[in-house]
C-alpha cells in the first residue's frame, strides 16, 4: 500500500513538474510573442523586422538556424532574404533557389499548410527540396507559410542541423503566430513602402513640375525682354541681332543664327550668329534647292528639327530651324545648333517659334518704316520743288503787278483830270458811267492778284520757318481798338456794328505783334465781308489760366459743321457766302493758322448760338519760342 502511495505520489509531482514547464514555456511563448510584436509594431523596416524575427526565435527554440525566404510571384525564385544561423554552419542568407525546388510544394504553401520534417533521413520520398536541405546540413525541419491579403508571400522556416528534432505542438503554434505576426508586419511595411515610393514619386514630380515652371517663367522672362527690345527697334539688322544673341545665351546653345530670304533668287543669307565652337557661316549664302525639303517646310511656316554631322566638328549636332514667318509670307528663319544627341524641348521649340513671331511683326514694321521714310524723302523733294516753284512765279508776278497798279493809279489821275473820274467812282454804282465801272473792276482785280501773291509769299515764308519773331509787350484794348480803326469807313457803309470787350484785369500778352496783326486783320476782314448789313460784329478777350482767349463773333450767319475743319485748308472758300461779293484768295485762314501754329497758339470754329459764327483764337501769355 505505502509503495502504491509513493508511486501515485511520484507521478501526481511529474505530472506537476510537467504542467509547471508547460505554464513556463506558455509564458515564456507569450513573452516571446508579446517582445516580437512589440518590436515588429515599432519599426515599418521590412529588414530590421525580418531580421529581429529570426534572432528571437532562434534563441527562443534554441535551434541551428532560422531563416525567412520571399518568393517573387511571376518569376517563383525563391530568396533567403533574413536569416540567423549558428557560426559552425553554412549561411543560406541571399543565395537565389530555382524554381523546381520549391515548385513541388509551393501550392501547398500558398494554401496556408505547413510543413514539418523531424528526420529528413527518414522521410520515404527523396524530393528534390529534401536533397537541398540535406546538402546545406539540415537534419529537422519547421517551415509555415507567410501569407496577407490572400497572397503568398515567402516562408518563415527553422532548421535544425546537428540533429533530428522531435517538433512540439508548442514550438508549432508558436511559428504559426509568429508566421501571422510577421505577415502582418510584411504587409504594413510594403504599403509603407509603397508610401514612400508614392510620396517620393510625388516629390520627384513636383519638383519636375516646379523646375518646368520656373524654366517656363524664364522663358517668357527671355520673350518679354527679346519682344521689347525688337518691337522699340525700326532697324531690321538690330532686330536680327537681338534675337540670335539672345536665344543663344538663354538657352545655353553651341550655336545660333538667322537668314534673310530672297524669293525670287531661292536664296538664304546668313545675317547673323553666335557660335561658341562651331564652324562660321555668317555671310554664307544658300542655295534653297541644295536643301529642298527643308525650305519648303520652312517657306510653309513649319519648324523642323533634326541630327547631322558638321564639317569640321566631331560628332552630331541637333539643329532646330523655325521661319520667321507672317501672314504675307517668310522672312527669313532661326536656327539653334547644340553639340547633343538629345532633341530639343518643347519649351525651347515653343520659345524660338515666339521669338521669330515677334521677329516677323517687328521686320515688318522695320521694313513699312524704311519704304515710308523713302516717300517721305520723296514728298519732302516735291514739296520743295512746289515751295521753289510758288517763291519764283510769285516773284516773278509781283513785279509785273506792281508795274501795273501804278499804271492803273496813272490812269486815274489822267481820267480825274479829263473826265472828273473820282468824283464819277463816289456816285452809287447804278448812277456811274462806263469809265468809272471799268476802272474800279481793273483796280480791284490788279489789288486782288495782289494780295494773292502777297499771301502765298507770307504763307510759304511760314513753311520755311525764315520769318523772325519780335517779341512786344501788347496792351489788348488798345492793339485790337487800332487795328479796327482801317475797317470803321468799311463797317459804316455796310450798316455794321463792331464791339470790342477786354476787361481792365486783362494782363498785357507779350508776343510777335506784326504776326497777331495778320491775324486778326484777316478775321476781321472776314468777319465784315460775311456779315449781313445791321448786324453786329463783336471782339472779345478773356485770360484763361496760362493762355490769352480772343474770339471773333459774328451775326446773321452761319458755318455748317461740315466744313468747319475746310475753311483752314489753303484755297478752300465756302460757296454761296459772300454777300458784298468782294472775293477772296482762299488763303487767308490758311495763312492765319499757320501763324498761330509757329507762335504756339490755336484756332478753330467754335460752336455758337443759331446764325452766328464764332473764331476762337487761343495764344499763351508766355510766348513759346
């Protein structure tokens, strides 16, 4: 009975001690796990994770060696990609295993079974994965597949190379969770690294992004200030010039230059260029036939670009050809040469096409200019041929003229004495003889030729600009009293009424007083051959700031506004608005605004009340010389 006792004893404490070492390993297990995981979940490290794994479970089961293999999926090449081995053994970290090793088993693998080997030399079939493990000294083996997401990824695998090994269910489920740990780990870091990849994609393409803006700011940096300087240029070398030197250094080319066309010889000369080591062609003269493809693409508007060896120069050169052409047709065109096999950029392409746009416009502009200076000259050659010609036939007049007013003069003095001539000139028309009549139609025709030849020599001695300015100082009411008075006789006869206003805070003008004269007595002249009889005729000077305003207003009659701007043109004379009949040259207010232009003043026809007529006469007080 007492030995019954002790035996039942004995096997309640093995089964005590037992129990105890099972409670031991659970927890050291749950250590294990709970330490891996703590130090998978604080790395996204796919090699350090790796890494921590196979050094804890080796030193946890005391095995030979663990490893981890990761199986690429399209190519199934098996690699050792972590591993913790002991230093006696052969280390299988990053050998590469061909497919037939692992192919036999990978379907198993890839659905979740796992693999357990305590005696290869026991195992009945003699696979090929069993020779591999026995040629890198394996004599036990554990292995669990690594799966996320439903797809296989590798293997976590324990070798044990001194000897078989009877596996426990312990060290098994603890592989298992260590296989689900390490998975989920895998997976979480290969989404970080996908992040990363993305974000650093992202970056990479921002940056491109960034650098294509920057590059495409400084290039319309470049166009703005190449299209300023052209467009302020009239001279087409300059033109030409500025955008060859320009592309050249902006663009950091071996090579720039620029041909000017000539069609109807089918021919391109080279104007200018910018070479850093490229062979000169400035002044060559081409020949469009000997590149024919070429110049009609560009004789069309169209760019090209292509490689080409360059006599004397090792090596391709790229070349970029643009026109520089217009709505009428090419000009010329632009070429860029780099020492690269690499093509031109869009942003360059884009860049040299705008450049010789604004090349076109300003050639163009450079090219109405030239042709307008030449008509200009032309006109100037025939405008002074015409002033040569006036000058001389009104010299050449005068005298005649002159010689015949006095001979007109002498005749009436002759007939005064036989025929009391004057006394017969003073009587109403209706009531005058023959003689009388003849002799006021010949003396007032011979005064109107005159006053003709006397306006067109004032008149082109204004364009010539030979005339002297004699600055005075002029007392308003007083000037303009003086030069009415010639006209009192003339207003009384025509039943007219003149007016002069200046107010006394009217400062004196300082001016040319021989000039003024002209040209008040001409407005006033006009003023009495246009204005009806009783009818009124008013002068008027107001000081407006720094300018002098006087105005010539008369009534009972009107300027149509249409010819307003006609009556300062030389010649012109309003028909049907002469009711004395007296004639005129059509000079007068011709002559009177070129006066006024010469001193700095201004006329013009100013809108008046109904049936009168308003001359608005403007000087400045300081006279402008």
């Amino acid at each position: 009975m007492e030995s019954q006792a002790n035996e039942a004893l004995l096997q309640e404490i093995a089964q005590r001690q037992h129990l105890i070492a099972e409670l031991g390993q659970q927890t050291e297990r749950e250590r294990l796990m709970s330490a891996i995981s703590l130090r998978i979940s604080a790395s996204l490290n796919l090699e350090e994770i790796l890494n921590i794994t196979v050094t804890e479970v080796r030193q946890f089961l005391n095995c030979d060696r663990v490893l981890v293999y990761q199986v690429e999926p399209k190519t199934e090449i098996t690699t050792v990609v972590a591993e913790s081995t002991q230093p006696s053994y052969t280390s299988l970290l990053d050998i590469k295993i061909a497919t037939p090793l692992f192919g036999e088993r990978l379907g198993e693998y890839s659905r979740g079974n796992i693999r357990v080997l305590n005696d290869i030399e026991q195992q009945k079939s003699a696979t090929v994965i069993n020779q591999f493990l026995q040629q890198v000294q394996v004599k036990a083996s554990l292995t669990v597949p690594l799966l996320y997401g439903g797809k296989f990824w590798g293997l976590l695998a324990i070798h044990q190379c001194s000897g078989p090994r009877q596996w426990q269910k312990l060290e098994i489920d603890l592989l298992k969770q260590l296989a689900t740990q390490l998975s989920i780990a895998i997976q979480q870091s290969e989404l970080y690294q996908q992040v990363v990849e993305l974000n650093t994609n992202l970056e990479n393409q921002v940056k491109e992004r960034t650098k294509e803006l920057q590059q495409s700011l400084d290039y319309e940096a470049i166009l703005k200030r190449i299209s300023d300087d052209v467009r302020d240029s009239l001279d087409e070398n300059h033109i030409l010039q500025v955008a060859v030197w320009e592309l050249a250094v902006a663009l950091n080319v071996d090579g720039c230059d620029s041909a000017l066309y000539n069609i109807s010889e089918a021919t391109a000369t080279i104007s200018y260029e910018y070479t850093t080591s490229l062979p000169t062609c400035q002044g060559k003269v081409i020949k469009m036939t000997d590149f024919q493809d070429g110049y009609n693409q560009l004789l069309q508007g169209q760019y090209f670009q292509f490689c080409q060896l360059v006599p004397g120069w090792k090596g391709k050169v790229a070349m970029l050809a643009c026109p520089i052409f217009d709505d009428r047709g090419a000009l010329g065109d632009l070429w860029l040469f780099k020492q690269r096999d690499k093509a031109f950029s869009d942003l360059e392409i884009r860049l040299l096409q705008q450049v010789a746009n604004q090349c076109a416009i300003a050639m163009r502009q450079a090219r109405l200019y030239q042709a307008s200076q030449v008509q200009v000259q032309e006109l100037e050659k025939l405008n002074n041929l015409k002033d040569d010609f006036l000058s001389t036939v009104s010299h050449e007049l005068r005298t005649p003229l002159s010689n015949m007013k006095m001979a007109i003069q002498m005749l009436g003095i002759s007939l005064n004495r036989s025929q009391e001539l004057f006394a017969e000139i003073r009587k109403p028309p209706n009531e005058q003889n023959k003689v009388a009549r003849y002799y006021q139609i010949l003396q007032n025709e011979c005064e109107r030729e005159l006053n003709l030849i006397d306006d067109l020599l004032d008149l082109q001695q204004m364009y010539a600009g030979i005339q002297p300015l004699l600055l005075t100082s002029i007392n308003l009411q007083t000037w303009l009293s003086e030069i009415a008075e010639p006209f009192s006789q003339r207003l009384k006869n025509q039943q007219q009424q003149l007016t002069i206003e200046v107010a006394e805070t009217v400062p004196n003008l300082i001016g040319d007083s021989a000039s003024l004269e002209r040209v008040f007595t001409e407005l006033l002249d006009n003023a009495c051959k246009y204005t009806p009889p009783g009818e009124k005729i008013v002068v008027k000077a107001v000081n407006c700031q720094e300018v002098m305003q006087i105005s010539v207003l008369n009534f009972g009659v009107e300027i149509a506004n249409s010819e307003r701007q006609k009556v300062f043109e030389r010649f012109y004379r309003i028909p049907n608005s002469d009711p004395w009949k007296r004639g005129g040259t059509g000079l007068g207010l011709a002559l009177v605004k070129q006066i006024l232009s010469r001193i700095g003043g201004t006329i013009v026809v100013a809108h008046s009340d109904h049936n009168q007529t308003c001359f608005m006469v403007e000087v400045p007080l300081t006279p402008v010389l």
